[in-house]
C-alpha cells in the first residue's frame, strides 16, 4: 500500500514539473510606500475584463494548417481599409507560447488555442486598438516547438501573400515564442525584422548572437519574480547589446512580483506604471513603439 501511494505521489510531482509555460500568480504583502507592489492579484495588470470595447471593424480570419501553403495554421487580421483600399500594412507576428501549440489541419478547432493570449486575444475581445493599422498574423506551432526556419518561411510566406509594407515586419512572442522571436534575430542576418518585443524569453548567449541582435531595434519584458525563465537572461543580453553601441538603444522593462506570465499586461498596456524605476520604464503601448522603426528590403 505504502509503495502504491509512493508511486502515485511521485506521478503527480512529475505532472506538475513538466506542466508547460507553468505559472503560479504571486500576491505578497502591499506596499502602500512601493507603487510597484502588485498586492491584490485578483485586479492585476492585464486583466482584459478591464479595458474598454473599441469600434474596431476590422476582420480576424482562421486559416487552420493545410488552407494554403504557409507552414503553420494562423489567424490572420486585417484593418477594416484593407478590403477595399489598395494600401500596404505594416505586419505584427505574434508567437504563442508552449501552451497554444495544436494541429488544426487534424482539428480545426484547435487554431481556437491561439486566442488564449497576445494581440489575437485583444483583437478577438474587440480591445484592439493601435495607434497605426497593422495586419496581424498569430500562427500556431504543431511541432512542440517553434523551428527557425519554418518560422523563417512562415513570415516570408504572409509577408508575399498579403498586402504588406515589407519595411514594416514586426515580431513578438511570449515564453516559447519569446525565444522563438529572439531566434530570429540571432540566427539570421537577413531577417526581414524591423524590431521585435520578446516576452519573457531565455536562450544562451554568445558573441555571435549578440551582435546580430544588436542590429534589430529590441524591447525585452520579463517578470522579476519568473521562476521559468530567469530575469537574468533578458538582463545580460540587453547590456551586452547595448556595450557594443547599437543604432538603436536595446530596452528592458521588468515587472516587480510578476511570475513568468507577463504577456497579457505587456501587450494591453496594463502594466504601465507597475515596471521597475531602475530599468526601462514602459510609458508607450509596444505597438507605437515598433511603428517607429523600418528596415530596407533584403
């Protein structure tokens, strides 16, 4: 009986270990002389319930895999102009995490997962509006992880297929995408990104990865209490960036007591106000801040 039980415990431990993008909502004691203290969990930043409806007429279309050629399922959005102008729009790619991966060409309905989190979800929740419009394209990854070159072909793929401004290629991704978005940078010189906003990534650093991400304007978010991927990474890699005198100063905006879901607070502009005063503070919505940066076609 005793090993029965043993054995079950154990079961249950290794689940919970290897449960994918895990997060546990910290809520310490508040601070009412730290502003920066998120105290009460229950109303955090990025609680969408929060944000107001937009009039957005714009259309999010799924593409479950297998539609069209492209290597991934996607959600694609268009601005409400697209349909009936002949104007080319900057894109946005957003990279889910670990928890969204799912075949759609196998079950449709699986594409739903990619609404979870991100853009998608605030374009879907009618909380979408930027500054300047933009195509949106959030694909969904069926292969456990996100591969560079599938992710390279994806964005050549959308970016030739729709109605794209090609100065105007934006990246971002949260946890697994985070890094896939990181990837991007550092494995190609020739990549189409005009800048990027990787949410709570890791990776490994070297030299060679450092100067090629040097050369796309970069925004890294991270949770200072994130237990999945240390804060000690989007650190290091900024000020390495940053020594070698880059064109475009590399930003990191942390998040004091956040654990490694710090998306939804990022991309809502919810957590304005809430970042750490020692490093980047977060005083423009990513979208704007992405729209000030172009790059030549290759």
């Amino acid at each position: 009986m005793k090993t029965k039980l043993f054995i079950l415990l154990a079961t249950g431990l290794i689940v919970l270990g290897c449960s994918k993008d895990p997060v546990q909502p910290v809520n310490p004691t508040p601070d009412p002389s730290n502003p920066n203290t998120p105290g009460d969990t229950t109303n955090m930043p990025g609680d969408t319930t929060q944000l107001p409806v937009t009039n957005d007429k714009g259309t999010q279309t799924p593409m479950p895999l297998g539609t069209d050629a492209a290597p991934f399922g996607y959600w694609v959005y268009t601005p409400e102009a697209y349909a009936t102008d002949t104007l080319k729009y900057a894109l946005l790619i957003y990279l889910h995490g670990s928890g969204e991966v799912g075949n759609s060409q196998s079950s449709p309905t699986e594409l739903n997962k990619v609404l979870t989190y991100g853009p998608s979800k605030m374009i879907a929740e009618k909380h979408w509006a930027p500054s300047h419009p933009m195509v949106v394209i959030s694909p969904q990854c069926h292969e456990g992880w996100w591969d560079r070159e599938h992710v390279r072909a994806f964005i050549r793929f959308v970016s030739t297929t729709y109605r794209i401004d090609t100065t105007r290629i934006y990246l971002t991704g949260i946890s697994m995408g985070g890094n896939a978005t990181l990837d991007q940078l550092n494995s190609f010189d020739d990549n189409q990104i005009a800048a990027a906003v990787p949410i709570g990534a890791t990776g490994v650093m070297n030299d060679l990865f450092t100067q090629r991400t040097a050369k796309v304007p970069l925004w890294m978010f991270h949770g200072e209490a994130d237990e999945v991927a240390s804060p000690e990474f989007p650190k290091q890699l900024v000020s390495a960036i940053n020594a070698l005198n880059p064109a475009v100063r590399a930003k990191l905006t942390l998040y004091p007591g956040v654990d490694h879901l710090c998306g939804e607070m990022t991309y809502t502009g919810t957590g304005m106000g809430h970042e750490d005063p020692a490093f980047d503070p977060f005083s423009m919505d990513i979208y704007t801040w992405m729209y000030q940066y172009t790059k030549e076609k290759h």
